[in-house]
C-alpha cells in the first residue's frame, strides 16, 4: 500500500547518511592517492575539490620536507639554521687558511734549505785524510754532479772588543760554487775569497758591527790540546824564552779582511757562519791536508734519500752519507707535527657548529612532534622520518662547506692585502718580517688538504643530524598524537 514501508527497508534519511559516510570515505582516500575527486551533488560543496596531483608524491619526500623546515614561519629556528651554518663556513675557511700557510711555510722553508745547503754530506765524524780518493768515488754516482771538500766547525771571532762564537765554513770557492751558490746571496760587497779574507752572515755582521773592509780577528780552538802540552811541558822544565816565542806563535790569531756579507734567510745561518778559504780553516784547525767532509750536489735533491743508499754500499765504514732532510729532519718534524695539530684544534670550530646543527634538529623534533605522529600514522616508514632530518644536516653541512671553500680560498689568495691592512689599520702584526725571515706569508693550497677538510666537515654535520633523526624515527604515533 502507498503508505507502508516494508520491513528491512531503510529509511530515506539512513540512506542518504549511508550514501554521505561512502563518499566521504572516498574523499579522504582519493586526497592521499591523487586524483581529483568529484563529490555527488548537493552533498559537498559545489566548488571541485582540489587536491595533490600524483607528480607530488613523486619528489623525493624527505628531501621536500627538509627544505621545508629550513624555512619555517618563526624566525627563531632560521636563525638558529644560519647561525650553523656561519660556523661551519667559518671551520672550513680557517681550517684551509691555516694548513695551506702551514704548508707554504714548510715548502718556503725547504726550498732555502736546498739552495743553501748541500743536498748530501759526506763524513766520518772525525777527520778525513784521503778525501780526494772518496771524492772521485763520489763523482761517479751517476746523479751527482758535483763535490767540494769542507772544514766547519767553532771559533771565537773579536772585533773592537766584541766577541761571539760562530762557526766557520772553509771552501775551495771554485769548487763551493758547482755546489751551493753563495754568491747569490751576497748582499754587500763580493764574494771574494782569495788570501786572507771571510764573508760574514748579516745577522753575524750586524752583531759585532763589522762591514764590508773591516778587519776580525779569529781564534781557533782547533790547537788547544797543544797549547795545553806546551804548557805542562814549560811548567816542569822551567820557562826560556824560546819556548815563550813558540807558545806565542801557537796561540797567535787569524786576522781576516770583510769582503762580503751574505743573507741566506735563515737565522741560523745568517749569525753562526763565516765562510773562509778552505787553507784558513785547515790552519785555524790544523789539519794539513785533510778536511771535515764533502759536500755534494744532485740532479734532483728530492732523490738525495735513494742516493744516499746507494753511496753507503760504496763508502768503506766509518764514512757515511747524510741528506739534506736528515740534517734538518727535527726542523720539519716540527713543522709537521704543528700542522697536524693546528688541524685537530681548528676542527673542534666545525664540531661547535655540529652542536648547533643539533640543537636546531632537536628543537624541529619537538615542535614537530604532532606532524611527525601524522606521518607515521599515515604510513611513513623509519627510514623516511630519519631521511628528513639527515638531509636537513646535510643541506646545512653542504652550503657551509661550499662557502668556506670559498671564503678560504679567497682569504689565502688575499692573505698579504690582509695582513698589512691590519698591521696599518688596527696596528697588529701578525706575521712580523724579521723574525720569520720572510718578505710575505707563504701559502700553497694542496688539493688533497682541501678535499680532506671539506669531507670531514660534511662527514661531522651529517654525523650530528643523525642522533636528533633516530630519536625522532622512534617516536610512538600514538604518544604523539594523544593530546592533539
């Protein structure tokens, strides 16, 4: 009948509440899928709903969520991510202009060592008779190129009253300059050996106040154990005059004429060495004909070590070969061991910006906390959550890297503009001429220092994004989203 419903029907209103939960039902599967939905009329609003399009979900999620919390609406987070990454930008670009002035210094420093120094010595640690036999031996090496022999050792120089101990070098100046140039190195007067005459070092020079044509006076400790016997011997036999005469003749000096003053740029050599004729310092020592070593001269004195061997095989015992780098070998320890250390202590700047890079991860972790929860119900795995804050690190850790390198390489290209507009402007010296003997900063950018700076900051950024990025992965959705 027209009235009557029948049993089991349901009612018009049922029906439509039914037909309305179905559609919306759709609506929010169809939102997280993609396609545009197109809601039964008069159910919905008549605007179309618009929603995600596929190719959304098709960016590499974590990624977009990271940069996204790069740029939050509060500033204080911002600020935070910028202050990270200044710290690291400012690490890496102290961190590449320290070791590379490190390790100009140390080439600046080798190459003075090469041009002043013979690149191997020949010695005995006593004296040697028959150098001229060990010589020949020595120049049939095929990459040595040429020897001289050498007398060196200490003395007492005076002039107007002034005394020091230096050393002397005797040469054979013919022979000295196929070796080690020194006439290079003049920078008063000449390099004129010939008879009684000495160059003095500038520093040397410059302490006892001697000039080029001044006249020093050089006592040799080279007779002392005769003059000792001669002594015991007059104070048993009793004292004549003739044996005054020969004792006084034992201990009578050296005067030596000033024709040229050297500056080889090192310290040491420059106040401790007066370079004389080798029959001087054979008298000054008494030797004879016998001298202190040989010095020798290489093809490539970056081939001295291998030479070096191949000589000992030759030398008859005690003569042996020391190179260029054994002789200075505690000088670029030194050096060597600071650069390492400057390195470590220059990285805790890098580390202090990691702290920083975690402490904004944190801060997003518990701001985030509801979003984080939304994710992980909706079916965001572990990985995807980490993956957010990893790459939020990594994006930080890679634009402080690429601007440090910038700044750094920029600061050592610049790096003497830099210096003197602070020993002008501000009056701070920090690379003081005379004391390291260097007329401006030295500086060599190694490529391999480089890349091993860059990558160990990348490697502490993304290292300190991944603890905040695991404990955020573990969050409980639940926990998460029970006060939301």
């Amino acid at each position: 009948m027209p009235g009557i419903v029948p049993r089991g029907t349901p009612a018009p209103q049922e029906k439509n509440r039914a037909r309305l939960r179905l559609v919306s039902t759709k609506s929010a599967r169809f939102t997280l899928e993609g396609p545009r939905l197109e809601p039964e009329k008069k159910h919905f609003s008549r605007q179309p709903v618009r929603l995600y399009r596929p190719f959304m979900l098709t960016k590499h999620f974590s990624l977009f969520l990271a940069l996204r919390y790069l740029k939050p609406k509060r500033t204080f987070l911002s600020i935070i991510t910028l202050v990270s990454i200044l710290g690291v930008t400012l690490g890496i670009m102290v961190l590449i202009l320290v070791i590379s002035v490190m390790t100009g210094f140390e080439q600046e420093l080798r190459r003075k060592v090469i041009g002043f120094d013979a690149h191997i010595v020949i010695s005995n640690r006593s004296v040697m008779e028959d150098w001229s036999k060990t010589m020949k031996l020595c120049l049939e090496e095929p990459n040595v190129t040429a020897a001289a022999p050498f007398v060196q050792g200490p003395v007492i120089v005076e002039f107007q009253n002034r005394r020091l101990a230096p050393k002397i070098r005797g040469v054979e100046p013919e022979l000295e300059e196929k070796v080690v140039n020194v006439g290079e190195y003049i920078i008063a007067g000449s390099y004129d050996l010939a008879g009684d005459k000495t160059v003095l070092g500038s520093e040397l020079a410059r302490t006892l106040g001697a000039g080029v044509g001044d006249k020093v006076t050089v006592y040799s400790p080279g007779n002392f154990n005769q003059i000792l016997e001669e002594l015991n011997r007059i104070e048993k036999e009793g004292g004549k005059a003739a044996d005054a005469a020969a004792l006084k003749q034992m201990v009578l000096p050296k005067e030596l004429e000033v024709t040229g003053i050297f500056e080889s740029g090192r310290y040491l050599y420059d106040s401790e060495f007066l370079i004389v004729p080798l029959h001087i310092g054979q008298e000054l020592y008494n030797l004879g004909d016998a001298v202190h070593g040989l010095a020798l001269k290489t093809t490539d004195p970056y081939l001295a070590p291998e030479i070096r061997e191949s000589l000992n095989r030759k030398l008859t015992p005690p003569e042996s070969a020391l190179t260029w780098i054994d002789l200075n070998k505690q000088i670029f320890d030194a050096i060597r061991m600071e650069r390492n250390v400057m390195f470590f202590l220059l990285m805790f700047i890098v580390l202090v910006a990691a702290f920083g890079i975690m402490n904004t991860l944190i801060t997003v972790t518990v701001q985030k906390t509801r979003e984080i929860g939304v994710m992980k119900a909706l079916g965001a795995r572990t990985h995807q959550i980490i993956g957010v804050f990893l790459a939020q690190g990594m994006v930080v850790g890679v634009f402080g890297t690429i601007t440090g390198l910038g700044l750094g390489i920029v600061m050592v290209q610049y790096r003497n503009q830099v210096s003197d507009w602070l020993a002008t402007t501000l009056h701070i010296e920090i690379f003081p001429r005379s004391v390291y003997q260097f007329s401006e900063i030295p500086a060599q950018v190694i490529p391999s220092d480089v890349a091993i700076i860059c990558a160990s900051a990348f490697m502490i950024c993304s290292l300190a994004a991944l603890i905040p990025a695991w404990f955020a992965a573990r969050l409980d959705p639940v926990k998460a989203l029970r006060y939301e």
